[in-house]
C-alpha cells in the first residue's frame, strides 16, 4: 500500500508526484512509464513517511525516507542522496507551522497549530494541535484530524477520513462526510445528506438533521438528538441516542445500546440483546424486539409490531 508522500525518481533524477495521489501505480501512468522487466531499471519508486511520534511531524528531519520496492538498479546508489533530499524539501512546504491563512486553493497542506480560513479543493494530510479550519468547501478532504485541531464548518462533499481525540467538526452540510470518529472527538451538527460512517469510543454528535446518516455507533459513542428524516443504521456497545423525534430511524440496536425517547413517527426497527428504550411518545414504532431488550414506557400512540 502507497502512502504520503509518494513519489518516483528517473535514471536523471527527475522526481514524478502529484498533489491528487500517493499511488505509486497511478504516478506510472500518469508520467507515461512502461513497469514492467523491460523498463524497471529506470525508475524507483520512494516514499517519505512521517515520524512515529507525531508530535515530531514538522521536523522534517525527523522523516522516514524508504524505497517502496524489492530491489534496485545499479544507478540508484549514485542518485539516492539527492533525491532523498529533493523530497524532503518538497514535503517541507506542504507542513504550515504557526500560519494564518485566508485561503487555501488546491494543494496538498498538512496543518501545525495554523488557522485557515476557507479551504477550496484541497487535500490535508492531517491537522494537528490547536489547528482550525474555518470552513471546507468543494472536494476538499482532511485525512486525520487530531489534538484540538477543529474544522467549523465543511461544506459540498468535503471530506474527513478520521477524527481523533478532541478534535471537533462544528457543522457537517450538504454531501459532507466523516470516515471514523475515534476518542473524544465531537461534532456540532450534520445537515442536509452528511454523513459519518462510524462513531467509536467517546465519541459524540450533538444533533442530526434533514437526511443526515451514522452509519454505525460503537461503544460509548453518542448522538444527542436526531430529527427529520435522519437516520442510525446500527447501534452497538453501550451507544447512546438522547432523542429520536420527526421521522428520524435507528435500523437495528444491538447489546446495551440506548434511546432515552421517541417521539412523534421515528422508529426503531430491531431492538437485540440487552437494548433499551427508556420512552416512547407519539407515534413511535419499534418493528421487532428479541433476547432481553427492553422498553421502560410507552404513551400515546407509540407502538410494538412484534415482540419475540
């Protein structure tokens, strides 16, 4: 598996990368190259790798420079120095320590305690420290968000891979989406067709609107309130749900997993385990409930189609 920063080097030293990609296969086709026995020889492929202790990760220095393949040519030797050295230098512009910028077009940025105002089609590595993002727009993507580090709001179908310990993500729009939210991390509220894939850990959304979707909520993760139409597929561990009102749907809840209260037309369609729901209001609806879950009070028109 290729990861940043990939790159390629020529028999004359020239260095074949781009801002869109690691793969080295993709760097090959891009640059016109032939990877087979016939032209092996004149190109290497390389990657220069973060430090282990991240806290570490503006130093470029501190960069785990290696050959991302089995054997090299005889050329190699001769080069290798100067272009380990070239990539170095290339990747140490991409690190913003202590910056504050308004805009950010296109590029590939890793953040170190910086301030940005908008981002436009742009990839983030990672974002570190007290790092904010005011806003994320178009294609832009974040891979890891860790420390403090905070994006207020991301817009279109920005992207962000992983959230970890406290970061924090303010306000999801439009077709915006969360890989894995990890730790502690947190964000405000998902709009519009935003969504998380999975919310581990401590890990917290305050409120999902409009056709919002977590995908999966593990351990002790946690969503204050969903409305509309939003919608959990699965419950696991000891997740939590605050409120479920409007249309808003949790799929299935599985071992201790718990909604506080339903109300108006949401749903749960299966209830396993040792699942819980502590009220339901109105016209809520549970499909099927099996093993020990429970259901503490049910008013109004609230219901259960079937209970095994």
């Amino acid at each position: 598996m290729c990861n940043f920063k990939s790159a390629l080097f020529l028999k004359n030293g020239d260095m074949v990368e781009s801002e869109h990609t690691d793969s080295h296969e993709s760097l090959i086709l891009s640059a016109e190259l032939r990877d087979n026995s016939e032209f092996f020889q004149y190109f290497v492929r390389v990657e220069l790798n973060p430090p282990e202790d991240l806290n570490n990760i503006s130093d470029i220095k501190k960069w785990r420079f290696k050959v991302d393949q089995p054997d090299t040519p005889d050329w190699w030797s001769k080069i290798k120095n100067n272009c380990e050295e070239k990539l170095r230098t290339k990747v140490s512009k991409m690190i913003l320590v202590n910056e504050k910028k308004n805009i950010l077009l296109g590029g590939t940025w890793i953040l170190v305690n910086s301030n940005i105002q908008e981002v436009h089609n742009s990839r983030i590595i990672s974002i570190h420290g007290t790092s904010v993002i005011n806003t994320m727009w178009d294609s832009s993507e974040v891979n890891a968000m860790r420390d403090s580090s905070k994006v207020n709001a991301m817009r279109d179908s920005s992207k962000v891979n992983a959230m970890r310990d406290s970061s924090k993500v303010n306000a999801m729009n439009n077709s915006s989406k969360v890989g894995v939210m990890r730790d502690s991390s947190k964000v405000g509220a998902m709009w519009d067709s935003s969504e998380v894939n999975a919310m581990r850990d401590s890990s917290k959304v305050n409120a999902m609107l409009d056709s919002s979707k977590v995908n999966a909520m593990l351990e002790s993760s946690k969503v204050n309130a969903m409305r509309d139409s939003s919608e959990v597929n699965a419950m696991w561990g000891s997740s939590e749900v605050n409120a479920m009102l409007d249309s808003s749907k949790v799929d299935t809840m599985w071992d201790s997993s718990e909604v506080n209260a339903m109300r108006d037309s949401s749903k749960v369609n299966a209830m396993r385990d040792s699942s819980k729901v502590d009220t339901m209001f109105d016209s809520s609806q549970i499909g099927t409930m099996r093993d020990s879950s429970q259901i503490d009070t049910m008013r109004d028109s609230s219901k259960v189609l079937k209970n095994n």
